[in-house]
C-alpha cells in the first residue's frame, strides 16, 4: 500500500513536536532517559497514524458502465432530493459521506467524464455531520461531467480538516475515468455529491460503509436513445 507524498511535512512536524515535548520533560526535572523514552514514544504512535491516515490503497472500479460509485470512503450520511440551481440547475440527488479520522482520506471520481474545477470557496467550520455544513462550510466544488449524467462534487472542510486538495488542473477540464483519485481531505471531513435527479438510481442507504472507487451507491437510468 502506498503512502502519499503529502505526508512529509507532517512527519517533520511530528519530529519537533517530540523534541519539544522531551525537552519540556527534562525542564520539568524528568531524568534524561525518562524525557527520550517519552519523546519518542509520542513521536512513533504519532507518525504510525500519520502514515496510516495517509494511506493511499489501489481500488478496481467494477466494470459496469451504469454504476455510480462512492467518492469518499466513509459512512452514507444523507440522501435528499432538493433543487441545485448554481452549476447543475435542476433536480438533484444529494449523496453525502462521512469520513472518520479513521478512513482513507483519498477521493475518487464517482463517474466517468471531464472534471472541472469551480473553486474554493470560504465560509464557516461547522462539524461535518451538521446538515448546515453542506450550504455553509468552505468547500472546494467539482462538476463532473459524462456522457450519461453530471456529478457536482464538494469537498467539505470541518471543524478539524484544515485544508482540501483537487489534484488535476485547476485552469482546464482533465478526462478523468471511473475511479481516478482526485484529490484528498485532510483529518476528517465530509464529500457531497450531487446529480440531476432524473439521470439515477440511488442504491445505498443511509449508514452504509462505503469505499472510494468501488461501491456502488447508485446506478445510471437508461433511456432508450442512450
């Protein structure tokens, strides 16, 4: 399994925080090897969970060209019907997950198609199974588009997620398929996926545990001109 580069920094600051906290040890009259056990002690549990939080597993999409799959791994928080007249101006299926401190933090394009960056935009830090969150947290937003349906992605940032990462070009649209990692949040979070109501079939149910790349959490309708 590999890890992300993102990583890194992380790690580094990891190490400093274990110096400092030894040091704070020793000025606080601990022995020397009492300060070093301890230090390093919070620096091994802290970059096992750093490499582990930042793990970036292999999926293999299922071949079905009319499946809809997770974005997020994590728990099926909300499915609700509700209008989004911003960017797909229609009828919407609001598919949201949850994502623990626990979970692969890697999202996936749930569909087939050409993914465009809308931005990021700011707002509040409320904890992301708050509904209010989805309207009124900053979020990176992403439209997907395919053949068969659209998708409108947000990337939800909570109270503990500090930063939110689309790795594709930011300036044009990037062929994506089925699958293909498309960016990551950082320390819990929330993704929720948007698409006009008319065009699917939802599958999951709420509180289902799902994975990135590879459940299906809805299945495209298909008419007889596709």
């Amino acid at each position: 399994m590999s890890i992300r580069a993102e990583v890194l920094p992380f790690l580094f600051a990891v190490i400093v925080m274990g110096l400092i906290f030894g040091a704070l040890l020793k000025v606080a009259g601990a022995g020397m090897r009492t300060s070093l056990l301890c230090s390093s002690l919070l620096e091994f549990v802290l970059i096992f969970y750093m490499c582990f939080f930042f793990r970036d597993p292999d999926r293999i999409p299922p071949v079905d060209a009319d499946a809809v799959l997770a974005g997020a791994d994590g728990v099926v928080a909300a499915i609700k019907t509700l209008p989004e007249d911003e960017h797909l101006k229609c009828e919407t299926i609001r598919i949201s997950i949850f994502l623990s401190l626990f979970n692969v933090h890697v999202n996936r394009s749930p569909i087939k198609g050409n993914s465009t960056f809308l931005g990021y935009f700011p707002g509040k830090r409320l904890f992301t199974f708050d509904e209010k969150s989805s309207d009124q947290n900053q979020h990176n937003a992403i439209l997907i588009e395919g053949d068969l349906t659209r998708c409108l992605l947000y990337q939800i940032v909570g109270p503990v997620c500090r930063r939110v990462v689309y790795w594709p070009d930011h300036d044009n649209a990037v062929p994506l398929e089925k699958g293909d990692r498309i960016g990551m949040m950082k320390f819990g979070s929330r993704l929720d996926m948007y698409f006009p109501a008319e065009d699917i079939t939802v599958t999951a149910r709420l509180g289902d545990k799902v994975r990135a790349g590879e459940s299906v959490i809805a299945r495209i309708k298909r008419t007889e001109s596709s």
